[in-house]
C-alpha cells in the first residue's frame, strides 16, 4: 500500500503534459492526492479519457485519489480591434460600449451590458490581467467614458476585471451547466466554481450538485471576502485563487487576505487549498526559486489544508519534478518543530456540540498517550474534518464505508483515507478496535506496542453520531 506521507495535501492539475498513464501515476507516486481538471481547457473527452487513468492508477497503488473539476465560471473581455491592437496612452479618455464595430485607440466594445448596468463614476476597470488600469468618467445607457490612469498596448478580446463593483452576473454560465453536468456524471469528488461573489453563487450550485461533490468556492473576488463568512458556509471547502485575486487586489493585501481565508476556514472546519503561482518557474526550470520554496512553506506554517500546481504540472516541462519538490518542501516544513509548536499554538477551542467534543478530546488523548495515529470512523465525512481541525500530530486514519467520502478526504488536512470492506464493516466495539488496528498496521501508521486513539459514533453506521472515544495498543508481533 502506498500511503501519503504529507499531512498537507497536494492538488496537480493535469494538460498536455500530464496526459499520460505513466506521467499521471508518476505525479500520484510523487505526492499528488487530488487531480485538477481545468474545465476552461480541453474538450470532454479529454476529460473523460484523463479521469479514465486516474482511477486506474488509483487500483494500482492502493490508495484513494480526488478528482477536481474547475468551472471556467464567467470570462468578462473586451471585443476586437479594426487592426488587432492599439496603444491606450495615459491620461487620454477612452470609449467603452456596446457597438459591435470594430475598436480603435479612442474606444472599443465592451459585450457585457451588466457592467455598464452597475458602473459608477469614480469606479475602476482593469484591462489584460491588471495591466492597463481606467477610471469611470461618465455612466450612459450602453458606454461607460473612461480616462486611462495606466497606459499600455492592448489588443483584441483582452479581460476586465472589475474590482470594486458586484456584478449581477451568475457564477454559472451555460458553459459550465453543461460542464458540471459531464463532471458530475464522470464521477468527479470536488466541483470548483469560479467568479463567487456572493453566498448565493455557491447555493445555485448546491441545487444542481444535490450533494454528488463537494463544492470548492474558488475566492478570487474582492467581493467574495466581503461575504467571506457567508460564502465559507454555503461551501464544503475553498481555494485561495491568487492569481485573479492579484489581479484585483493590491499586492500588498493578497498575503494579508489568503491568511484570513485560511484562519476563518479552519474556524469552521472547511478545507483550504492555497493557489496560484507556488512554483511557477518549474514551468521551464527544474528547480524552484528559493521565494517559491518560501511561499509553499508560508501556506504550510499557515495550516493550509493544500497547496496547487496549476501549469507547473499542466503545461510545463517538468510536471513530476514539480511534485516531488512540492511534497519535499511540505515533508521539511512539518518535520520542524517551529511548526508543531505553531499547530499547537494555533488549536482552536471547541464548538458546544458532542462530535467536536470528542474530536477535541481525540487530540488532547492522542497528545498525552504519545499515540501514534488518530483512528476516526467516518460515514460522510465530519468527523475527519473535526478531528483535522484539531491540527494533531498524531497521524489522522479515516475509515469510510463509501469509496466517495474516501475520495473526498484526500483533500483534508492530515487525512488518510481508507474504505473498510464490505465484509468488516463495523457492527461492535470489538470489530470498531479490531478494523482500526489492522488499518494502523497497514498504512504504516503504527507499529506493534503503539498506542492509537479510536473515534466512532455508537450505534454504528450512522452518520453525524459520532460520541464515542476509545484508546488501544497495537498487539506486539
């Protein structure tokens, strides 16, 4: 049995450079627990053929693996140039409308009505990833006249940003309605939805999910953090996306912002993936630079739940050497004892309630026995998550009859996840010590004459019951 060794998980997305059966196992062997299909690339069945390897490779070595699909969400652009591209210098107004004719240096179409519907004076835009910068002058029924703050070339069918305006436009497109549909019946664990700016984008997707997937808000909007609160509980987990946050965001904020997410998300028990750039000259370098190893080991220390490649694994030359760094960078940073102390600093106080109770209580045992691993039988999944909220260092084991919720605990802070057999499923206390037992042995976990603490919900079997805490040592050979 191969078994992660990192408590902090790792997301790959996969593309034209990791397409293959040998690559996508080589990635899963390296480190790799959740697989990320970028639904804004590559048709269906590329997907389908892509998500086909991945859960061969999740027989041949043992262990479950995650599949994330990402909603392209909703791509706001401008339209075409009579000569492809113009210079947009500063200080100079600039026209945006609804006219379809082709753009010149004096204006340009602008195919988003709801823009124009919403703008305000005073208001920003940002053209081609924040590179060109315009302020609102003056608000018509189909133009906005803008004066340009920050100059530069810009050509045909570049992205606006719009950061300090809510949009009334839904997260879900009909692109990705189809899309959601196809990944859904593919069998994928993780939905990830793009453009959230409010509560209501993630329940829209609730609806159509009807529980099949975990849903992965995908924070990218200034507005997103003004509902954070609201938005992390409509969601199962969410993503840091630096990247369009960046975009919108002054640099000097976006660590500032991705470690609230993380401290507010962990209050509530939800996993986080930190994203966007961790080591994005692996594109074409074999190693990192010393600044990238940092802000992978920053997301660590913070208590991030994972970390992401995006093109590093996608598109880039060196998709599995960008894993194995990945894993190398997580495995030093919770080898640290800076970073046990930091965990145990960090350990937030119980909710009033008997399963966060218990998980805590899990802990403090596991902590004061030396125990070597924390095993947590789980139906759908909450008592894993409780006990990772905890941030023990006892290694967290947990037991699932469904394959889906042992899919979707890969994603989780510490969690390995392991399906019990039809045939040992858990029906008494002696199976729930026995089953717990024989799964520390197999993953490695513990050794004979270690001591493992056993969390369950009693009667057995159904989910959200957990009460029940027990301590047990390993039988000497």
């Amino acid at each position: 049995m191969v078994v992660a060794q990192c408590r902090t998980k790792i997301v790959a997305t996969l593309g034209p450079s990791s397409s293959t059966h040998e690559v996508i196992r080589n990635l899963a062997l390296a480190g790799a627990d959740v697989f990320r299909f970028n639904f804004s690339h590559g048709t269906h069945d590329d997907h389908a053929a892509r998500y086909r390897i991945v859960r061969e490779v999740e027989q041949e070595i043992g262990r479950p693996l995650g599949v994330l699909a990402d909603m392209q969400g909703p791509k706001l652009r401008v339209g075409r140039f009579a000569d492809g591209k113009v210079l947009l210098e500063t200080g100079r107004p600039f026209r945006l409308d609804l006219s379809e004719t082709p753009g010149d240096a004096s204006r340009v179409n602008l195919p988003h009505r709801e823009i124009i519907s919403v703008a305000k004076e005073g208001s920003v835009l940002l053209l081609d990833d924040g590179k060109l910068k315009l302020v609102i002058r003056k608000v018509g029924d189909d133009f906005l006249e803008t004066e340009v703050l920050v100059g530069g070339p810009l050509s045909n069918h570049k992205g606006v940003n719009v950061p300090d305006l809510v949009l009334p436009i839904p997260a879900l497109t009909t692109k990705d309605r189809d899309d959601l549909a196809f990944a859904l019946e593919m069998g994928a664990d993780f939905i990830a939805l793009s453009f959230v700016q409010r509560p209501e984008d993630v329940l829209e997707a609730r609806a159509l999910v009807q529980g099949r997937a975990w849903l992965v808000s995908k924070l990218e909007k200034p507005q997103a953090l003004d509902n954070l609160a609201a938005i992390l509980d409509a969601s199962d987990a969410v993503m840091v996306a630096r990247g369009d946050l960046g975009v919108e965001l002054p640099p000097e904020v976006v660590p500032l912002a991705q470690k609230r997410i993380i401290r507010e998300a962990r209050l509530l028990g939800k996993p986080v993936i930190v994203a966007t750039q961790m080591l994005e000259s692996m594109i074409s370098a074999p190693t990192p630079t010393r600044a990238e190893a940092s802000d992978v080991a920053t997301a660590v220390f913070d208590g991030a739940d994972a970390v992401m490649l995006s093109a590093e694994s996608a598109a880039g030359q060196y998709p599995c050497e960008a894993v194995t760094i990945m894993n190398r960078i997580l495995e030093q940073v919770e080898s640290d004892e800076g970073w046990r102390m930091i965990m145990q600093a960090s350990r937030l106080a119980p909710e009033h309630y008997i399963a966060d109770a218990i998980a805590h209580a899990a802990q403090q045992v596991a902590t004061t026995l030396a125990a070597s691993a924390i095993v947590a039988y789980t139906h759908a999944g909450p008592t894993a998550l409780r006990i990772a909220r905890e941030r023990p260092i006892a290694r967290v084991l947990g037991l699932t009859p469904t394959i889906a919720t042992a899919r979707r605990l890969v994603l989780v802070w510490g969690v390995q996840s392991f399906v019990t057999p039809a045939d040992k499923q858990v029906r008494d206390t002696e199976a729930m010590v026995s089953t717990a037992l024989e799964a520390a042995l197999k993953s490695h976990v513990g050794a004979p004459g270690d001591t493992i603490v056993i969390t369950a919900g009693v009667p057995f079997g159904i989910s959200g019951s957990t009460n029940t805490i027990r301590v047990a040592k390993i039988p000497e050979a």
